[in-house]
C-alpha cells in the first residue's frame, strides 16, 4: 500500500510542502530511510540523519528548511508525538484475518456474529454469544457462553473472553489475554492466620490456617468502550459484582486486575502491574510499570505513580508518588539519597556521642 | 437455575427465617438486587442498600430484624465470609463444556480418558496421557504425553500441561496457565560474573560471562490435590527431580514457581508472585502480590509477606513481613516513617556538629 | 532410550571409570536413584546419599572412591554445573510432535515449511511466512503472515508470532509466549500531565490528560540466533524500528519487553523481569527475577542486577546493582541493614539535643 504526501498531510490536519503526490510505502528512522519512506525527523537532531539516509520525503520539524536538507517533500507538524497516532493509524496494515467465518471455527448455533465480523481459524465462540459488527478475530481465540463484544473489536490470536463478560466497542485484546477468570478468593472456617496478621500489623501470630475454601466467582467483567488489554494479561471476574474497566482506559502486557476491581476511564496501566481484588482506582490514574496496589482501597483522579510503586494505602487524587512503599514522588527520591548518606550519619552521631575518642582519632 | 431459601440455607448449614419456598436465581449486593435475587446484606451497613433494592429475600447480620428490613425470608450466618464460599459454588454454573469429547479434539488412541469426562472442541491429548473421570477440559487446552491428571480436574480455555507432568485430584487451571514449561538454566563453561557476584556481595568483579549453555529440564512437576493455578500463571519443570506444588495450595494469576521449588500444603501465592529456582516454601505459607523468592532458600511455615516483598534470604517459620529486602512488617513500616523523617534528622545533626552557627540561626 | 556410561562421557567430555558399557535410562539424585538411574553425585556431600539409593552408576566428585562408593561405573567431571549441559541435552527427549504437518494444521499456501519440519496440531500459518529446516512447531501455536523463523526453531503449544517478525536459528519458545504484541504507547493532543511530571519530579501538576490517542506499531521485532524465550513471556513490536533481542540472549517466564527495546547479546532476563520502552540493554547483562528497567535509559554491558532491582536510571557498564530505586549492591545492603538502626539512631539524636533531659533519664 503507498500514500501520497497529501494525503498524509490531510490525515494529520497538518500542512504538505513540495510534491505533494510523491507517495511513500512507510515510515523509518531518518537515517535508516530509502526512498520509499516517509522520513520521521521531527527534531533539528535528526538533520544529520536525514544526510545519511536516502529519503525524498520527511515529517520535519517546525522552521525546518526541508529544500536544504534535500528533500523533494514534506510535512510540519506541531505536536510531533501527537502527529505519530494518526500516521500510525494510517499506515497500520493490521493482522490479515480472512473475512468472514472461517472453516475450521467453531460457533454455536445460537451464537450471533455481526455484520462484517472476520473469525479466524480455530476460533471458539459460545452459546448465545453476540459479537459486535466489524469485529476481527484472530486464530485460537475463545469467547464464551453469553460474552458480549461490541462492534469493531480487535481481538489477537489466543484471547480468552470467559462466560457472561460484557465488553464495549472497539476494544483491543492483545495475544493471550484473558478476561474473566475466576477470582482468586479463599476463606477458612474460622478467622485466618492473614486476617489476624492484617489487625495485628506484623506483630506474630499463632493461630494456624485450616484448609482453604473457595469463594466461586458468580459475578463478571464489564468493560467500557475503547478499551486496550495487552498480551498475557489477565482480568478476573468479580465475586457478585462485575469487575469493571472505564471507557477508554488502556492496560498494557502481562497487567492483573483482582476480582472486584474498578478501573475508571481514561486511565493506563503499565506493564506487569497488578491491582489487588476489590480496590477502586479513578479516573485518568496512569501507572507506570510493575506497579502494585493492594486490595481494597481507593486510588483518586489522576494520581500518577511511577516504575515499582507499591500503594499500600488510600491514595488522594492527583498525588504523583514512588516507592515502596509510595511516598510522594520527590520524597522518596529524597529519602534513596539519604540513604546512601547515612553511613556517614551513624558516624557523626557515634562522634558526637563520644567526642574525647573523636578527638584521640583526630590526633 | 433457581435455588430456594431453605435448600441455600441447608448448603450454608445454616437458618432459614419466613418463606423458606421463596426462590432466587441469583446473589446480588442489596442496593442492586432484584426480586429474584438473593442479597447479601451480612452487615448492619447494608440496611440501607436493602431498602434501595427489590429483594426479597436476603442473607442478613446476625441478629438482624429480617422482617423489619421488609423481607420475606432470611437466612442468617455465623460467618458471613465463610458462607460465600458454600454460596457460591452452589450458584456457580461453571463453564459450559457438552459432555464427551468434542469432534474436533485430537486424543491420541494410547491416551485415557476417564468416565465422565467433557473434553472441548481444538483439545489436544497426547500420548498415553491419562485423564481422571469427571475431567472437564475446555478449548484449545493441551494435554502432552504421559501427563496424568486426576479426577474432577477442571481445565480452562488454552492451558498448557507438559509431557509427563502429574498432577492430582479436583484441580483447576485458570485459561493460559502452563504447567511443565522448561526451566530457566544456563551454565558457563567457566565460572560466570554473576557466580563471582554472588560471592563478592557486590564488589564489581571482572570476569565476562562466556556464551551460556542450555540445562535441559529432566524432571517433571508434581501437584498434589485440590491446587489451583491462576491465569497465565507458569511452573517450570524441574532440573532432575520434580518441582512440586503440595495438597491444597493455590496459586492466583501471572505467579511464576522457578526449576526446582517445591511449595507445602496450604499456601496461597497471590497475583504476579515469583518464586525462584531450588526455593523450599513450608506449608500454610501465604505471600501477597508481586512478592519474589531469590532462589536456594527456605520459606518456614506460616510465613506471612505482604504485597510486594523480595525475600532475598532465608526466612524462620511464622515471621510476618513486609518490604525490600523483607523484614517484619512493623520494622519495615517503622522505616518507611523514618525515611520521611530523614531530612530533618540530616538538619538535626548538622546543627549539633556546628553548635556557633547553629546558635547564629537562632538569633 | 537408555544411554552408555561411556557414550555419557563421550558426550561430557569426561572420563568414564569401571563398566562403560553399563546403560542407563535416565538420571537421579543420588538418594532417590534406582538402578537404571545415573546419579548425579558431584559434590563429597552426596556420598551418603549414594548408599541410600541404589544407583550402579554416578557422576561422581574429583577424586572420589567410585569404587569404595559401591558403583560399578563412574563419570568424572571437573566442573559438575557445566556437566549437566552436556547431559541433561544428550538424555532430553524433548516434546513429541510427529514429523510433517498434522491433518489438522492451517498452513497459508503461500507459506514455506522447511525441510524435516514437524507441525503440530491446530497450528496455523500465515501467508508468506517462512520456517526453517527441521523446526518443530507444537500445538496450538501460530505464526502470522511474513513472519520469519530460523532453522530448527522449537516453538511449544499456544505460542503466538506476530506479522513480519524476525527471529534467528535454534529459537526456543516455551508456551504461552507472545512475540509481536503491538507496543503499549498513547498520546494526548495536548501535553499530558504524565509528561509534565516527569519534569516536575514530583510536584502536583494541574493538566488533566484528555482521552488517549493509539500509536500503533508499525515496526516489528527482530530476534537474533540460540535466543530463548520463557512461558507467557510478551515482546512487543517497534513503533518505527524493530525490538531487538540479541544472539544468544535468554528470557525466563512472565518478561515483558517493551517497544523498542534493544537487547544486546548473551544476556540473561530472569522471571517477571520488565523493560520499558526504548530501553537499550547491553551485552551479558543479567538481570534477576522482577527486576524492572523504565523507559528511554541504557543499561551498560555487563551490568548484573539483583532480584527486584527498579532501574530507575542509565547505569554505567559493570555494575552489579540492587535495590528500588538501584545502588551498588553492597550499598543498598548496608543501607537496608541502617534502616534497621535508624529508631535508635532518633533516640540519639534526640538525647544530643537535649543534653538535661537525658540526664535525667540516667539518673
């Protein structure tokens, strides 16, 4: 497939300099660029880059002179990274899935497939299952008794979408994620060795555990619109209730979310985080990578936390935090630095304790 | 399905108040609970959430007035949290998988496949595997050959059982999980940097790392009855011997058990935990989410950690604990408080050192 | 299969003492041994062991008795942890998958299946893709259109390559692995508070993120030879350029990379570990379980990180770091030993502030 300057202009709302017909087959690093390649040299860094690489065409920086820098064509944009969404989206080939139903599938009789939907090979879907119109999915995925998928899904090879869950349109499944697995809930006949630990706050214990029982998770996912769930990653149902994930909101690879657990619009999860049954997490709540957050708690609007970030606590909206445990941000990277001054702190308090033997070392 | 009072009442071995021919078909929350749903309302707090929703019939607080809550039939327990679990297993309709094997099932004639068994459509069964009576087995699962699984397993969508690996009664695998995947083990032909680091605790040690050479994984996995491993979870097999998982543990979703580890009976790994290679856990172990074991180490008994702790060496039975690298949990909550406290103790000192100057500020 | 000690020590490079000809089926640890069993008794403490068992033959220490040990053949090695290389590869069966392609596969016509290739069952092949000679292929897996694969590649069940990735010879991929996942990078129009924390380092910032724009993954993910890839483990493609993994690179279970990241050659990533994106790994790095690495830093080669390392920063080559946010080892060690200390420590301090008081707790 190739697109035209203009036409990649237009898609970006952004404005095309020079041949504007030249058309290019993808995009590429300005030095690794051929001539079929849109060039991305969106920084006054990338002009030498540009020189070593062969491209006649280029997204260039603001104020850039892109006749000197030899090109037949360009295109300025204001916002560069923001300009990158919609030439990827233009450019984006997508997984080839056949259209239609394909021969190997397997859809129950009573399942419903909307118009244009493509169902790859191997596909399982359920009894009274609905998939929206549009929908694409790739080989091996399954999709479960009564599972509701909106119209435009994308959904990638080996997706499993578990019984009764309910999903809004265009929502991305990545490979290998799944939705709606059983909660992870035990309890024992008597108060547990945990529940006595979590009043006692660390203090020893003695009672022991007795064989754990399961608590079966009756209720469901339910999952807003637009929503992206990353390769291998998994959300489980919720005991009575339905586990919830807003509109909008983006879960990255490898991402867990316990039973119960609300996630509100608009927010990101980063890789390998993990939100512990039954907590609450806001809106626009961006987590960096390898976050966890405990179970029943509420997270506010638009905290950040970065890479690591263990919430073991309520956390109030727009808080931007770190460590382990989180402490606002700029108070645990201060915290790190004091720790590596504190061997020199335990010496000059050991010296002002004793300030004669200081004295002797002095001499 | 419909259940009524008395019969739920009978599974909770519990009392049924009003009209014990009342039926429901579900469990609902009270603010959100129609009149054919059960409410749980085993707090006095949800009063209110009942006189909000339509039910009719609810499990109530000990000691409440059932009929005053506008009721027609009550069922009151001891032990609300316990009673979810007899609940809800009686609600739960599990997957639907039609009995017998599904055409498209490849099972190897050597395999055996017990009385009773569902086996899903695109399941494969290798062979001289043997499959317990009452198994059910939904899609896309893989059974490899010589694996051995015990009775009344219940085996999710896409869950990977390697060759030769036995496991034992009534266990559940949540979608994605693999078990018997090869362990994680290279050599040097040398001694490597990071046996060097291991010893020097640190000290920047000079030897490169030659190419690593692949230790293959002879030995199998071993899980005892009653275990349940969550989505996407992983157990590698062990080097020679088995890695084992004991009677009665579960595991929740994306927990990783390395080569080698062997975990007791009764534990519960939560979320994204990761237990190194050759690492003993005891029985009745319990460790939060995201938790990590080094590797070559013991767990005692009863160990509790909370959410996120790396536990990088050995660790006496029943200790609870908390933190990177773990202590008992009150130490480490002890110094998180300080490390905040840190800048003005750095200030304290400071003052102390230069008594004059510090007598000029006060001026 | 049953194995000479001769042909084992042929094969380790070793010598073989007493009867070569005796075979054996398998290996054992020396207690649980039984007379088909070589037993693994390479270290003096195993000597005990060896009489429980009833192995007739053993890999025994330098300079032990085989004879006094009541063996009738022995294997000696100099060094036993590179030994279990050579053996564990010679006596590993690996997964039975039947060579050609099983009825049931879905090979894309225009697909190229090299020679002696084995395809299990329900695999499927996408258009143009290429597999080299002798690769096994297990169940379940697929392969997308224009994706490329080296030769004798073991890829085990339900493992998903995506479009038009790359990957070298003697690839291994344990199930569940997912190479190709579209990369986890969103966009506001305006700049996102995320962005202006980052510069604030903490400070509160005021900008709400408007709804988040995809940036899809043009790029692909370009896999070197004798890498190996773990259980569950995810790879997601460049935006632009390839994610890159080096020759002889090995990744455990449950690791995410994400896009863009480059890592170099012989480097080990042990469970759950994350790399963000962008990221630039040197060569023989090795990083321990659930060791995290934010986005847009580059790790020098050699670098050794502990288990649960938060790389939060560029760490210089040759650095063997611990700890969140990463030290040297030893510091974040003594560090966490002075944690321990610091409530004594405010006791000090207190006492050297108020000089009366604490006389007069003295008297």
């Amino acid at each position: 497939m190739r697109f035209t300057i203009g036409d990649i202009a237009a898609a970006l709302g952004a404005t095309a300099f020079g041949d504007a017909e030249l058309s290019v087959a993808g995009a590429a690093e300005p030095a690794s660029a051929g001539p079929d390649d849109l060039a991305l040299a969106m920084d006054p860094k990338y002009a030498e880059g540009l020189s070593q690489g062969r491209a006649r065409a280029a997204i260039v920086w603001d104020g850039a002179d892109w006749q000197a820098l030899g090109l037949e064509a360009a295109i300025v944009v204001p916002r560069p990274r923001y300009a990158m969404s919609g030439l990827t989206r233009l450019m984006d080939p997508g997984p080839e899935i056949a259209p239609g139903i394909h021969a190997s599938a397997v859809v129950d009789p009573t399942a419903e497939v909307g118009e244009g939907a493509a169902i790859g090979p191997f596909v399982v879907i359920g009894p009274r299952a609905r998939i929206g119109a549009g929908a694409r999915i790739a080989s091996h995925a399954s999709i479960a008794e009564d599972a509701v998928i909106g119209d435009h899904a994308l959904i990638h090879s080996g997706v499993r979408i578990g019984a009764r869950v309910r999903i809004g349109a265009r929502f991305i499944a990545q490979p290998g994620a799944v939705v709606g697995a059983d909660g992870f809930s035990f309890v024992t006949p008597e108060k547990s060795r945990v529940e006595e630990a979590r009043h006692a706050r660390g203090q020893e214990v003695g009672a022991r555990n007795a064989a754990w029982t399961r608590i079966h998770s009756l209720g469901t996912v339910e999952i807003g619109d637009d929503v992206e769930v990353g390769a291998n990653s998994t959300i489980d149902r919720g005991t009575i209730r339905a586990t919830r994930v807003g509109d909008r909101s983006k879960l990255d690879n490898l991402v867990h979310l316990g039973h119960n657990v609300v996630v509100g619009e608009d927010c990101l999860l980063c890789g390998q985080t993990g939100i512990a049954g039954s907590t609450v997490i806001g809106n626009r709540v961006v987590l960096g990578g390898q976050v966890g957050v405990t179970d029943n708690i509420f997270i506010g609007d638009d905290v950040v936390a970065g890479g690591g970030t263990k919430i073991l606590s309520k956390t109030p909206a727009g808080r931007v935090i770190l460590g382990y445990p989180a402490m606002k941000m700029e108070q645990y990277l201060e915290a790190s630095r004091n720790w590596r001054r504190l061997p020199r702190l335990f010496e000059d308090v050991r010296a002002l304790k004793n300030p004669v033997s200081l004295r002797d070392e002095d001499d």
